[in-house]
C-alpha cells in the first residue's frame, strides 16, 4: 500500500518486477485469507517466534496479533499476558499481512468513553499509526465481545469513525464478531448483546470493512447452517433500534469476498466447541470436506482460526486443512 516503508533492495528486471507486483496485488485483491491469531499464549501454549515462521511457511497469510488493549482515550496498550510483538520485518517473510487485535485481551471490553466518539477514533487512529511505526502493522482486527463499557453505543459510532480513517488512509480492517453479535435470526439490536456488531457491518460501513471473521464456535451459529448464514449476511437482513451513529443504516450486507469464518484449530481451542452443528466442530481435513461440500462456504473468501499456538499444538491441522480449500475467489 501507500504505507510501505522504503527498502533498499536488488534490482529486479523489469518485466520480473511486473510480474512480481502482479503476483502481490493477486494474492491480496482477490486471495484467500488464511487468518491466524498469535501471541496470546493461547491455551498455556507459548507463543514463539520460530512457531510463526513455520505458521507462514505453512500457509497462513493474516496474522493477528493478539492482544493490544484500548483505554477511554484512545491509547493502546499491550495486553499484560501477550507475549512481544515482533516487528514485521524480523518475523522473515514479508508476503502476509499482519495485524493488531484491539480489545480481545480485556476479557472484551471497552472502555467507558469520556470523550467524543469522533475524538476517540481519531486518538485510536493517532495512535495506531506510531504502533505501525515501531511493529509494521498493515491494520487492525476489532475483538470487542462482551462488556461495552458504560457507553456502549458511542463505542459503536467512535469504531465507525475509526474504520474510515484506518481505511481512508490503506490499511486494513478485520472484525471478529461472535455469531450472537451478528445474526440475521434476531431482529433487533442491543448494546453489548444481540446484533451488537450490525452497526459496524451495514450497508453504510461495510466499505470500508475489509475482513469480517465471524466466530462460529463458543455460540451456536445461526440456522446450525454455516452456509445458510454466509447466505443471509450477503442477502442483507435489517435490525431495528440501532444507535445513531452517523449515517447508520442498520441494513446488514456483507459480500463473499469480505467473509472468512472463524474455526477452533483443536479441541480445547475454544471450551464450548461448535454448539449446533452436528458433527461438531470441523477439525483437520473435516473443515476441506465441510467447504468441499458447500458452495455458500466456499464462495466466502477464506477462514480464521484461534489460534496459531493452538494449531501447533495440533501438529497443523487447522492450516493443513485450510489451505486444501478450494475457494472460488
């Protein structure tokens, strides 16, 4: 993007120049995001530098670091149990985009804002671009879950406000919603809770959303249909009692190609497994049949798992089965 540090480094011939950035702006425009959160620790399982080179060479192509917290004005703060973030350019490959997970370290929680949402999001943005500055951060992934502070709804407007200065500027926007925080089986929203993410995800933010990972596991998944569900978000369906936010329209529509749903990479990686689905969750070569079989999975534009740690764990079953989709983008 616009963003890129400038390298010093050996001359390509030009036509392999071209086609080199030919083969960069395929695998970002239209690829396959193979997505994996790192650094938490997950599961007592240590995060490691060498673990993450593998992970990339195994074919994982977003890594979201996890976690940075964010305070009621705008700072972002490491999460006290995270393991360091590495620099993008001492993890090796530079061939994936990487990512900072706000929120998700606590508990899900926002703060209680005591500013302007618009303030807020500027402070978050402000701040944003000095962490890209040490870590070469590509963008942010929104973990918000369970408690939205005493102002939730002003929440909702500072992110929106935050999503299009981060997206305006190039860099990419990811969100990972849990199933109850965007579905299409309830019709109204509320604060923190149900359809909590459907002011973050309509029809007059979603430009400049890039990636919405939602979790289809912990929650049962709407419809106990994973390709149902991709149906519904890309139909659009409409909640009522929205806060009002700027431009809010509360019309949810999400396209395929912004898609990726969010798998367990083991068993023990998320404790209440994938309530509804029949077979449980999709371990392995289950998630390869699972998208093999559905063309409203395999029509969305790749998957999301926690975590990295986790898959390690698992002798790499999560990317294994991944990266054997195949995905129509």
């Amino acid at each position: 993007g616009t963003h890129q540090p400038r390298q010093r480094h050996t001359m390509m011939r030009p036509r392999a120049l071209v086609a080199f950035f030919f083969l960069l702006l395929l695998s970002f425009s239209e690829g396959t995001y193979i997505i994996g959160y790192w650094g938490a620790n997950a599961g007592g399982h240590t995060s490691t530098l060498p673990q993450l080179r593998t992970a990339i060479s195994k074919g994982y192509n977003v890594i979201i670091y996890a976690f940075y917290d964010v305070d009621t004005k705008g700072g972002l703060n490491v999460d006290p149990g995270s393991a360091p973030a590495p620099k993008k350019s001492d993890i090796g490959s530079s061939s994936f985009k990487y990512l900072v997970s706000l929120f998700g370290g606590q508990n899900g929680a926002a703060p209680t804002l005591t500013m302007s949402p618009a303030d807020w999001a500027q402070a978050m943005y402000n701040n944003f671009v000095k962490l890209r500055g040490t870590y070469g951060f590509d963008g942010i992934d929104i973990d918000l879950e369970n408690a939205w502070g005493g102002t939730g709804d002003q929440v909702v407007c500072g992110l929106r406000a935050f999503f299009q200065l981060m997206h305006s500027a190039g860099y990419v926007v990811s969100m990972a919603p849990q199933t109850t925080a965007l579905t299409p089986e309830v019709s109204t929203y509320s604060t923190g809770s149900w359809n909590s993410y459907a002011p973050l995800a309509d029809t007059s933010i979603i430009q400049y959303v890039d990636i919405v990972a939602v979790q289809l596991y912990n929650n049962a998944v709407p419809y106990n249909d994973p390709a149902r569900y991709a149906a519904a978000l890309e139909r659009s369906f409409t909640v009522t009692n929205c806060p009002k936010c700027n431009g809010v329209s509360c019309q949810v529509r999400v396209p395929s190609n912004k898609i990726a749903f969010g798998w367990p990479a083991s068993q023990g990686a998320a404790p209440s497994g994938c309530p509804g689905l029949p077979q449980g969750c999709p371990y392995g070569s289950k998630l390869t049949t699972l998208y093999g079989s559905q063309s409203g999975l395999s029509n969305t534009t790749g998957v999301m798992t926690w975590s990295i740690e986790w898959d390690e764990a698992a002798s790499w079953q999560f990317v294994a089965g991944a990266t054997a989709i195949h995905f129509a983008h």
